[in-house]
C-alpha cells in the first residue's frame, strides 16, 4: 500500500502534478525561431523574454531558440502544433504548408508602398480576420512582427526582367512568391531559411531575396556578388501561440503576457528599420558584395512585369482579399 502511494506520488510529480512543486515551478514557453539574435525577430523575442519575465514575476520563462536550433521552418510549425514548442514568429509566407494560404497576400509585389501602409492594414479588420484562421488549426495569433523589404541577391547582376531568366531562385513556401519567380522566367525552390546560405555557397540555387537583416546576419552578401535594391515584397511575422497552452494559462497570467507582447511588438516594430539600414552600412561596408540601385525607370520595368502575380494570386487566395487588403492599404495613404 505505502509502496503504491510512493510510486503515486514520483508519478505525480514526474507529470508535473503534484501540488505545492507545480506551483513554484515555473511556466515554460519555448519559442523558437530561424532567424540571427541580431534581427528584428530576434531582437524582438528576447524583448518578449525579458518584459514576459518580469511582468509575471518569475511565474513564466520564456526559453528563446534562435537561428533554427531547435526547428526548422516546416518542423516548428507542426512543432507548435504538437506542443513541443508553444510560441513562434513564421513569416507571412510560411503559412500555405499549413492549410492557410491568406497570409500570402503580403507576399504580393509591390503591394505595399511602406510600413505605415502595412501597419493600416495589419492593425485593421483584416490584420484581425487573418489571425482568427488559425484557431481552427489549433493556434492563436498574439501580433504582427515587422522585418522589412526584400532585396534580389544572385551571382550576376539583376537589372531587368530577362536577367532572372533561367536563374535558379530559393524561396519561402509560398505559392505567391513562387509566381512572382515564374513570371520573372526564374526557377524557383522551396527552401528552409537555414539553408540558404549553403545552397548559394554551393551553387545549389543561383539566387533569393530577403531583407538586408537576413542577408547580413546569414552572410549570403560573402556569396552572392550582386544584390539589387529592388524593395519589392515585405517580410513580416505572424507571433502564434499554441491556443491549448495559452486558452488554459491562469487568467492573470495571460494577461501579463498580453501585456509583454503588446510592448515588445512596439520595441521591435520601431526598431525594424534601423536593425535593416544597419545592416545596409555593414554589407556596404564590406565589400563583398556590389549593390545595385535601379532607377524609378527599371523599377517600374520589374513592376510591370511581376503584374501577372496578381492574377495568379486569385485564383489561390480569392480577389476578394486581394480587394479589401488594396481598400484598406489605400485608406492608408489618404
Ligand atoms: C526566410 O525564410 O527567408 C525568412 O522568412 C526568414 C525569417 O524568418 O525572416
């Protein structure tokens, strides 16, 4: 009998249910994610951390993985699922894998002018209706994390649409960028972000675009010569949690976090720029890797011939989200 209510009680407290233990212990959230510490993801999630930390007094810890070391694109996701992980901050264009293709209207060129158009967007009803999709998938959507402007990067010089002619491109999971590579006449292939750097150095793809944080921070400016200053998609994060972990998280505790992740969402959102112009100065600085300005000219030349992209989209993601995200970036600009 005694021996019975010992092996009870390890059992207990090996599931971490044993009473007066459990309450001291604290609540794990791991978040994982691909990118360097010195970006704005990174940057932001230790922001998380630090305010996570202190608003619940110790009650939570937030255990950061950085740079893909615990997961990789496509895994962190099922990951969150499972509940392995309880807190990420995928890209915009990681989402369609999943089984919610909207978030990819971000990825559509041009279709942002600059970041207050993003944030009308993200903080209006639409932001709000793309991040209640996920609750069927198990997960809740807690804010919208800025990166910035993607750039084209390859070992040749990228000026017009013929030169992506034939040129191998790594991309995101996304259908929509992938459209926009095939209408450049480029071939273009999903990759996870932690290995791109190999697969350029390695000439496994030719080229990719992503902002000046992630080209700097993975060193693809050492292996790549050319990186051409186009500005034409964004990078964003959705910041998810698990909606088991966090629907059953003590009330008060859940607001706390609430609260963190509304102040680091500030913290970062402001730092986004400078994190991206800084590393603009240390890539020139450099000199590995030459920049290429376009001219409003040639700019207007990639443009057009990346227009197709929006008929493409439709048909995936619906023009009618295409339309209101349109309607509701313009009310930005007026
Ligand atoms: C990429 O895969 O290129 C980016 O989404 C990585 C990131 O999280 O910024």
């Amino acid at each position: 009998m005694r021996s019975f209510a010992i092996a009870a009680s390890i059992a207990a407290l090996a599931l971490g249910l044993a009473g007066p233990a459990s309450a001291q212990s604290p609540i794990i959230i791991k978040f994982s994610h691909v990118v360097a510490t010195d970006t704005p993801k990174g940057k932001g999630a230790e922001k998380f951390k630090e305010l996570a930390e202190k608003y619940t007094a110790g009650k939570v810890k937030v255990e950061v993985y950085p740079n893909s070391t615990l997961y990789k694109d496509k895994e962190e996701l099922e990951a969150l699922q499972l509940g392995s992980v309880q807190m990420l901050a995928p890209s915009n264009s990681k989402f369609g894998p999943l089984g919610i293709r909207e978030f990819e209207v971000f990825d559509l060129p041009y279709i942002l002018p600059d970041i207050k158009t993003l944030r009308k967007v993200t903080e209006g009803p639409l932001g709000t209706k793309l991040l209640k999709l996920l609750d069927a998938k198990g997960i809740t959507g807690l804010a919208y994390w800025d990166n910035g402007f993607k750039q084209m990067s390859a070992n040749k010089k990228l000026i017009t649409p013929a030169d992506y002619q034939g040129v191998k491109f790594r991309i995101q999971s996304s259908r929509v960028i992938q459209a926009q590579f095939k209408a450049l006449g480029s071939l273009p292939q999903v990759m996870a972000f932690s290995e791109v750097y190999q697969a350029l150095q390695t000439g496994v793809v030719d080229g990719q675009e992503n902002t000046w944080s992630n080209i700097y921070t993975q060193k693809m400016h050492e292996v790549q010569k050319y990186i051409t200053e186009t500005n034409h998609g964004y990078i964003g994060y959705v910041v998810i949690v698990n909606k088991k972990f966090w629907d059953d998280l003590p009330a008060d505790i859940r607001d706390q976090l609430t609260k963190a992740m509304k102040e680091a969402t500030e913290f970062g959102n402001t730092q986004s720029q400078k994190e991206n112009d800084d590393a603009l100065a240390e890539i020139k600085k450099s000199g590995k890797s030459e920049i290429i300005k376009l001219t409003a000219e040639q700019n207007e030349v990639m443009r057009k011939a990346m227009e197709p992209v929006y008929k493409d989209a439709a048909s995936r993601i619906g023009q009618p989200l295409i339309d209101e995200f349109l309607k509701e970036a313009k009310s930005a600009t007026n």
